[in-house]
C-alpha cells in the first residue's frame, strides 16, 4: 500500500496558513477544525513551514498569553519532512516513527498534494493487514 492509496481515501484537502497568522488564530482553527496541525505556504503556495499542537504548546510554555499574538513564522518548525504519493506505508510509518512527528505533507514535484497523519498511516495499514488475514483464511479453506 501506498501514500497515494491514503490520499485516493481521503482526498488532497490540506488546511493553511500564511506566515503572519497568528498563533491565537491557528489555535482556533485546530480546535474548531479538530486536526493537529496546519501548513504554512509562502506567497507561491510553497510548503515553508508546519505549525502542529505541540509548537503551541512550546511557544505558551515559553512565552505564556503572549504566545496568542506571535506569528506562524515565529513558532513554525521550518524543516518539513515531505513523502512523495509513490512512498510506501512501511517507510511512511518508519519516518514518522524516526522523526517524532505525526503529521506529513505528499508533495510531488513542489506540488502540495495532501497532508496523511498518523491516524491515517495506522488505518491503512490494519486494512492491509485485515485483507491479508482474508486472504490466506480464503485460501486455506480452498486448499
């Protein structure tokens, strides 16, 4: 299974942000949205940066309330790891699992094409698994 099989499940939209948005704004959005993270895109829609719950947490932490009106760009971590749609699920899982991080943007010749998290990474891998588990019951019983 592949990147690509994910994205075909649960389609390309992708929630962002520009630089200047501020943190309180982002806060919002990830509660009433219920997601973890969004992107941060530059003036040409190029991935420059991912604001997720634990960059909030970092910036209240430090900076307390005054956390709300600092900019995406302040707290964003600025090295995305991007995966291609061609990527498999077991190195999806190994990368995110290496990095920490639980969210990762499909991007395929700078073209942002999605955004899989976790969640997504573990359900279509039990799927993959359960279908296995069919297959070879289906097959024993034909044998």
């Amino acid at each position: 299974m592949f990147v690509s099989d994910i994205l075909s499940r649960k389609g390309g939209l992708v929630f962002t942000v520009t630089p200047g948005t501020t943190v309180g704004q982002i806060a919002q959005q990830l509660s009433t949205r219920r997601i973890g993270s969004v992107l941060v895109l530059d003036a040409d829609s190029a991935v420059v940066g991912i604001v997720s719950e634990r960059d909030l947490v970092q910036a209240f932490a430090g900076h307390g309330a005054a956390a709300l009106e600092f900019e995406a760009q302040a707290v964003m971590t600025r090295e995305v790891v991007t995966c291609d749609p061609d990527d498999s699920i077991d190195e999806i899982m190994e990368t995110m699992t290496r990095g920490r991080f639980r969210h990762l943007p499909v991007v395929r010749h700078g073209e942002l094409l999605g955004l899989i998290s976790i969640g997504d990474v573990v359900k279509a891998r039990l799927e993959e698994a359960r279908h296995e588990t069919e297959a070879l019951r289906a097959y024993i019983v034909a044998g």
